[in-house]
C-alpha cells in the first residue's frame, strides 16, 4: 500500500478516535457498536463485487473483475455532545479496485459498470448537516456526491450500466461528469419538504471535481486535493419531487415524479458554429464559445400491479428523460425506463427481476460538424448515432444483507458508432451490505 493510502485510512481511524474515547473503555469490549451507538456514533460497512465479461462484438473478448468496498462513519451531534441539536456528520472511505471493461473491452460511452472507477483507497463523502424546523428544512456542506441525491431513480438501483444511474443527459455534457461516484466535489445542498409527499432539493458544486480540464483522475487521485477556481466554474442542479404511498393493492399506488434542471457556468465550444454563426469546420475559425451549459430532466416511477399478501410486492414500471442544448452538448438527448417485478418467483419475496432500456443521442450540431468535415474533405463514413443499453438482471436474495445479482447486457452502437459491432456483455454482481 502507498504511503498517501496509509494516510487516508490514518484519516479514517482519526474520525473514529473522538467517538472511541467518548465511548470509554467499555468501547473495547464485545458491545463497543452499541456503546458508540448510544453515543451517536454508527458505522457501516460494505462490499460489492461485479465480474463481466464481453463475449461478442465491441472491441475485444474479455472479462473484468470490478470490487468497492464502503465504510461509512455517522455521528449525530446532539448525542454526541449533548447540545448541538439538528446536526450531523459522516464520512465515507472507499476502496476501488478493477479494470474497466469499457475502455478494454467494450468501447461503449455509458459505461456497463457502475463500479468503474480509479484504483484507490479514497477519502469519499465528508459532510456536516443542519435540520431545522423539526427536519423539514436541512443544510448539507462538505465534499459531496450528487448523484446520490439527484437524478436517479429507486428502480435504476437494481442495475449495473451507468446509464441507469446518473444519467448521461447530465453527466456527458458537463466538465467531467460532475460531482458523482468515483469523484465528489466540494459544495452544499438544501433539502425542503413543504408538505407530506412533496420535497424540494438545490445543490451547488465545484465544477470540476477531478481538478483536471484533461480528466486526469490520479490528480484528485484520493479524494484529498481541493481546489477550487472560476476556470472550473460551478455545477448547479435543482429537483422537485412528488411522492404518493399508497397501500399495495390500493389505489393509489406507490410512485414517484421528479422535475430537475442544471446549469454549469464553465465554457463550453459549439459543437457546430463560428463567431460569425458560419460552420467552423468550413471557415476555418475557432468555435464559438458559449457561458456555461444547462439542461433538464424527468422522471417518473409507478408501481402498475401488487401483490396483496405481502408487502412491496409487484410490478414497477419508470421512465426517464433528459436534454440538453445541441449546441454545446456531447448528448443532445438520453432517455431509460424499464420495470422491475418484486416476488417474480413464488416464494421468493425478496427477489427482483428488472429490464431496463437506455438510449443516449448524439446532438445534432456534432454530426452537423462531422458532415461538414467530410464536405471539406471529400470523405464519407459512418456517422456517429446514438447507443443504446438493454439490461436484464434477476437479484437473488440469500440472507438480508447478501445478495447475488446475474444479468445480461446488450449494448448496441458502442461508442455511439455502428462502427463497432453491438456487444454481449453477461454479468455477476455480490453485494454484502
């Protein structure tokens, strides 16, 4: 291990070390988490592991193994020290491991694991959060991650592509993905709930949370390098949410809706214009430039058919929207939904079955571009399109926090390219929590 690996589990322990000696000496003993806990201190940890291989089409034949390991740390204050009251603390180490099978093997932009990332031992989320007016107001400050509270969607959790999580329609158009797992960045977030049901989130975010324009990841390679600029600009995003809980079988059934815009203040090249609004390919001259990016998207999540005799199960259908200007964006358009069947097989409640598809677009100021190139150039070839995910995935629950997830993913026009041949990529996903 590297010495800078040795110093952020040494940040780790010293998080713990206030709480272990509150705790007393009794923390040594076998009750040392429930002395902790009735203190407010509580810890979780986790691991997952993901194997995948390519079998067809894409690049090349192969198989990866990806693994993350967690370890979260929460302290509630006002137990903690018996007057700060509303406010909370934690923070996250993670420890990420494996080769990308879509840059080795697949070559596709949506990234069929959800566990690619940097190798490293990283200092992850660290936070400090406020409630106020008996928790429906909350303040959240620190090094954050927003793909943990933005844009997904409950149902997208069951699969392993990116596209199902952070969605592309956000995360390919602004300066490297923005503020997500492997790499959060610093900022704050606001949470309202105004009335049951109904709940209004805002986050502000450095806009580069790699600290490097040429997407370098070894530069933030830990989670320890700060720095923030105006040449980075900022991330905002924004999400209105309605929720209705209804009881299974009942009407009406549980579902979710989800409004969110975003704007990144960095510059950003049209993908087509001059100065002048003439082609640049043509003229010659340097792209426009535009201040800053922005973009949308919806969500909608409905439980369609349940199961009376038992609790959560069922038919949940979603779907998902997102857009951009074509101008200034890589993906013009991206678009997910799918269903996932709780208790598919009888007598296994605890079990989900799911289907998701995605489809990211090419904007159409980028191939725009790529035509005219070829005008210039008295060429022809193959016109970046779109891609397109479909992912099946059945979770077999063995114990409550032990699952085994297999699954199949089809990935056709990887790279946005009919180029390269439609992929086959079958899964294995374990996760203890």
């Amino acid at each position: 291990m590297k010495l800078k690996e040795w110093c952020i589990a040494g940040t780790a322990c010293a998080l713990l070390a206030p709480a272990l000696a509150l705790a007393g000496p009794a923390a040594s003993g076998p009750e040392w988490h429930e002395q902790l806990a009735a203190r407010g201190i509580t810890s979780t940890a986790s691991a997952t592991g993901l194997w995948l291989g390519n079998v067809a089409g894409g690049l090349q034949k192969g198989g990866v193994y990806n693994t993350l390991g967690v370890f979260t740390v929460e302290a509630d204050l006002e137990k903690f020290t018996g007057a700060w009251k509303g406010a909370t603390a934690g923070a996250d180490l993670y420890w990420i491991r494996g080769k990308s099978a879509s840059w080795y093997f697949v070559g596709d932009a949506l990234t069929v694991s959800n566990l690619d990332g940097y190798d490293s031992i990283r200092l992850y989320q660290v936070w400090l959060q406020q409630d106020f007016w008996e928790g429906r107001v909350s303040l959240r400050a620190g090094s954050l991650a927003a793909d943990e509270k933005f844009t997904g969607t409950e149902s997208g959790g069951l699969f392993s592509n990116g596209a199902f999580g952070w969605t592309a329609g956000v995360g390919a158009n602004i300066v490297n993905g923005g503020p997500i797992y492997y790499s959060p960045a610093p900022g704050a977030r606001l949470a309202v709930k105004p009335a049951t049901g109904w709940a209004l989130q805002a986050g502000l975010y450095d806009g580069d949370s790699f600290d490097s324009p040429a997407g370098d990841p070894r530069v933030n390679s830990h989670g320890l390098h700060f720095s923030m600029s105006s040449s980075q600009g900022t991330f905002a995003i924004g999400e209105l949410s309605r929720e209705w809980r209804g009881e299974d079988g009942a009407a009406p059934m549980p579902g979710t809706l989800k409004l969110g815009l975003w704007r990144h203040s960095a510059d950003f090249s049209d993908n087509w214009a001059d100065a002048n609004g003439e082609s640049f390919t043509l003229s010659g001259l340097d792209p426009a430039t535009h201040r800053g990016n922005r973009g949308w998207y919806g969500s909608l999540e409905q439980r369609v058919w349940a199961e009376k005799r038992s609790a959560g199960q069922g038919l949940t259908a979603w779907m998902r929207v997102a857009g951009a200007p074509s101008n200034r964006s890589a993906v013009e358009w991206c678009t997910d939904a799918g269903f996932n069947w709780a208790g598919l097989v009888p007598g296994r409640d605890g079990d989900v079955f799911g289907v998701g598809v995605a489809t990211a677009y090419v904007s159409r100021d980028a191939q725009r571009a790529q035509l005219d190139a070829w005008a210039r150039d008295g060429e022809s070839g193959v016109l970046p399109d779109y891609e397109r995910v479909v992912e099946a995935a059945y979770q077999y629950r063995i114990a409550e926090r032990w699952s085994v997830t297999p699954g199949l993913q089809w990935v056709q026009h990887p790279g946005m390219t009919s180029e390269v041949a439609n992929a086959w990529v079958p899964l294995v996903r374990v996760s203890f929590e």
